[in-house]
C-alpha cells in the first residue's frame, strides 16, 4: 500500500495524502522517499500549477518514525540522504499549501513549514518535540520555526516541548489561515485553484523571490525582486492578463 496517495481533485491541483494512519502518518524512510518521487516528478509536470499536502483528520504527521529511528546512529543517519528527500520538497518550484489537521510534530511540523501557505483546522496541534526524545529537529525546524514566530517563541517551543494550538500558531505567524476541522481540506484546495488560475510564471517567480530573498540582504532581495519583476514584462500573460483588463473580458493564460 502506498504511504503517499497522489489525486487530482482539481484542474492544474495535484493534493499528496499523507496515508499511515496507524502511525498517526508518522515520516517512515518509505513514506520520505515516496514524498520526494511525488515532488519530483510534481516539479517537472507542467498541468500541475499548485501543490495541496495534507494527512488525515488526526494527524497530518507525528514527526519521523520513531520506531524506525530508535537503534540507528550518525552514519546510518548520514548515509541515509534525507537530504535529498527534503530538497525535492524545499526546491520545488510550485505552490505549496499544508492543509493540516491534528498533529504537525516534529518532522511533521517541518512538513508543514516547508510549504507556502498552511491553512490548519482549528483542532491543529504544532510542535516540535524532539528535545524530548534526546535529538533536536534535523529539517529545517531550528531554522524555519524561529523565521516564522521569532527567535522567543521558537525557543520556548523548541528547548521544551511545548506546542501550539492551531489559534496560538496563526497569532504567532506560523499559519496562513485558520477553519473549521472538516474543511481544512477544502480550504487549502480552494487556495490552490485560485493560485493555479493565475499566470503561472508570475506565480513562480513570486515564489522564487520571497523564498531567495528571505536569506539575502534587503537591497540584495529587491535587485532580484526588480529583475524578476522586469522580466515577466516579457510574457504572453502579462500581455493578455493587462489587455484582458482593458478590453474588460476574462484572461485566458498560457503559462508562457
Ligand atoms: N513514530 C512512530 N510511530 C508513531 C509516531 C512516530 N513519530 N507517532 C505515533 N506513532 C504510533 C504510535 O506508536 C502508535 O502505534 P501503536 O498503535 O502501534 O502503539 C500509533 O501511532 C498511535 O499513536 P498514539 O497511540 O500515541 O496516539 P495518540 O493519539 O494518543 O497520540 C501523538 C498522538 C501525540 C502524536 C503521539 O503519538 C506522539 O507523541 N507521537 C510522537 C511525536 C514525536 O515525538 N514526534 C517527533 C519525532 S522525531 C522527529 O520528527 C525529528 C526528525 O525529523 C529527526
């Protein structure tokens, strides 16, 4: 049975379930390799325009799987390249939303932040708990968390334990939007057909821009800003998308 399960509920909308509910979706060494294929070939498959993950109502996923990790040491864990399963989602080129219920620990919270948007059922539950099992988060969690809430809150969540209500995470940043628990889902995919109905090479050098420049000096972040910005003047949906405005009718983009 496949851990990942790719549909296509929407035009241009690709949405990957998470599918170990047993392990509450828990980050097998499978079920990363199986997410990675799934970005990958997500990334170069040009009808997908938007990116939706999601697990199930109790969990969108507990963190790495624990019993999977428990007797292996450094370099199993080196030699493993989790890395690469993880770039394949860091570098993909489309939107991402997490559409999350339940728990986002761990791994799983990491999940989470490694996409774009989050939208988050009111029942959500974020953290990042591996100080207590002895280890600290290894996919970005130092990083991505202490960006998304400040270096305070990450701390205090981090060095602790402690998690975050789906309310607390939107107050702090962390989350893009918060609904009703049975339309998380729903929520995240609407975002998706909306972003998937807009020029696609905007959308992506949105994404390319705001992800490059968050690590790079401000006057550094605006000359790519700039250079992107001037380049889409060279598109044909620039040029439907103003003529469309004028001529007071519905754009039609060709993503070129
Ligand atoms: N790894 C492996 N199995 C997990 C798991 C995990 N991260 N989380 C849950 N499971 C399994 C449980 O062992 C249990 O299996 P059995 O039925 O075989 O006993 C099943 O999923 C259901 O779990 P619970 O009975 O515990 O369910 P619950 O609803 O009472 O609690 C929970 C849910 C709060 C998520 C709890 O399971 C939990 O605390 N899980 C661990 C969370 C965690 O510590 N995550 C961080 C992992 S480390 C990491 O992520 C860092 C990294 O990348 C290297």
């Amino acid at each position: 049975m496949a851990t990942v399960l790719l549909e296509h509920p929407a035009a241009h909308v690709a949405l990957l379930r998470l599918n170990r509910p047993e392990a509450r979706n828990a980050l097998s060494p499978e079920l990363r390799e199986e997410l990675r294929d799934h970005f990958l070939a997500l990334a170069h498959d040009a009808d997908c325009r938007a990116i939706v993950i999601t697990g199930d109502a109790s969990a969108f996923a507990a963190g790495a799987d624990i019993k999977a990790m428990a007797d292996i040491g450094p370099a199993e864990m080196m030699a493993s390249d989790d890395e690469a399963n993880w770039a394949a989602i860091h570098n993909c080129p489309k939107p991402i939303i997490a559409a999350v219920d339940g728990y986002a620990l761990g791994g799983g919270c990491e999940l989470a932040m490694s996409a774009d948007i989050i939208v988050a059922g009111e029942s959500a539950t974020f953290g990042q708990p591996e100080v207590k099992l002895g280890i600290m988060p290894g996919a970005g969690g130092t990083q991505r968390l202490t960006r998304a809430i400040g270096k305070h809150r990450a701390m205090l969540m981090l060095l602790t334990g402690a998690t975050m209500s789906a309310g607390e995470a939107f107050a702090a940043g962390l989350v893009s939007q918060v609904v009703d628990d049975d339309r998380t889902v729903e929520a995240a995919l609407s975002l998706a057909s909306k972003i998937a109905s807009m020029p696609p090479i905007a959308v992506a050098e949105i994404k390319r821009v705001v992800l490059a420049g968050m690590d790079a000096s401000l006057d550094t972040a605006i000359m790519l800003e700039r250079r992107a910005a001037y380049l889409l003047f060279g598109t044909h949906d620039k040029n439907e998308a103003m003529n469309a405005f004028i001529d007071k009718r519905k754009p039609v983009f060709s993503g070129t």
